[in-house]
C-alpha cells in the first residue's frame, strides 16, 4: 500500500501528529530538529495506513467474487504475508497465514483470501482473533464444506522489549466444519 492508495484525511493526520510531537517532547526530544521536524506527520499516515483496515468489511471483500465451481476437495492459498500491530504494545508482528477451504459448489477469487487477511491485519490486533476473524470470514460467507487458517508470526514486542527473545515464532490455527476431523487437518498440515 501506498500513500497514492489511501486517502489521508489532512484533519485527521494533523490532529494524530500532534500527539507524536507531543510524545517526542515528553522522550525529550526536539521535534523541531532537522530529522525530526516531519516525523509527526510521517508516524500519523504510517499509522493511519497501518490500521486502515478498521474501514475496510472483509466480509463483502470475499462476497465479492463467488463463483459456481463443481469440482474440487481442497483449496489452500499459502503464505500470505502479512503486517499488523499488536495491540498491547503496538508494535509491528508480521507473519504469514495459509487458508484453506472445501468447496461446496461455490469457490472465491483467490486474491480476495489475501485481501480478507490485510483486512484484520490491518487493525489492532492479538495473532489469535486475527486467525480466528479469516476462518470466521470465510466459513459464514462462502458455500464450503470447512475452512482452516495457520498463521505464523515473529512479534516484535516479544523480540524487542520483554522478555526479549529473538528467536521465538508463534503459531495459530483455527478451523471450522470438516476441518474439526484431525485427519483432515493432517491432510492441510501436509500440503503446506
């Protein structure tokens, strides 16, 4: 995404900058310094464009490309990096997910999968409720049979400050419908 995608709202971002600039004066900081004098507005679109997804309804997202399709057991799109922002400290995570459904006569364009996910991840978040909203997504608005989402993640809260560990990953899983079997689930895990 780029500034030429999103439209910032120039109420909206000066009032955001003046609280970066009142943050960087409570650190001590001279926002009126030479590498400082732009960071506010900066750190408001950077912030603006990494929650964008708050306007955003995954939902119609996915209902807009449903196609009639009679064939097909599993459909799995993996790798789906993503970015988002933890919530408890708002700091970066980024990962990637993979989804998987079973069709039932209907499938979705491919890409509104990857849209769905930028969709949640692009809002405040905890990796959990982000994998969960994608099943949740998918299951109530396509003709399917199950949906399974594994998301992998590094999280820079848990890198950066804390207990920081560098080398920790976290993983997520949620499913729905014939994915609730553990060999189906098997059979997921396997194709991945």
């Amino acid at each position: 995404m780029t500034d030429a995608k999103i439209h910032f709202d120039p109420e909206l971002v000066n009032r955001l900058a003046e609280h970066y600039r009142a943050i960087l004066e409570i650190l001590g900081e001279d926002p009126n310094r030479e590498g400082l004098i732009k960071t506010p507005v900066r750190a408001a679109k950077a912030m603006l464009e990494n929650t964008c997804g708050y306007s955003q309804d995954a939902a119609a997202i996915v209902r807009s490309a449903i196609f009639e399709h009679p064939g097909s057991d599993i459909v799995i799109v993996k790798n789906i990096e993503f970015y988002s922002q933890c919530e408890h400290h708002i700091l970066p995570f980024f990962g990637k997910m993979s989804v998987g459904y079973i069709p039932d006569g209907k499938i979705v364009g491919l890409s509104k999968l990857a849209r769905a996910v930028n969709t949640f991840a692009r809002r405040l978040q905890v990796q959990e409720r982000l994998t969960q909203q994608v099943c949740d997504v998918l299951t109530e608005n396509l003709s399917e049979k199950g949906v399974i989402v594994r998301c992998e993640a590094q999280h820079l809260c848990m890198k950066m400050r804390g207990v920081e560990n560098p080398s920790a990953v976290t993983v997520t899983m949620a499913y729905s419908g014939e994915f609730a079997d553990a060999a189906r689930r098997a059979e997921f895990l396997s194709l991945l």
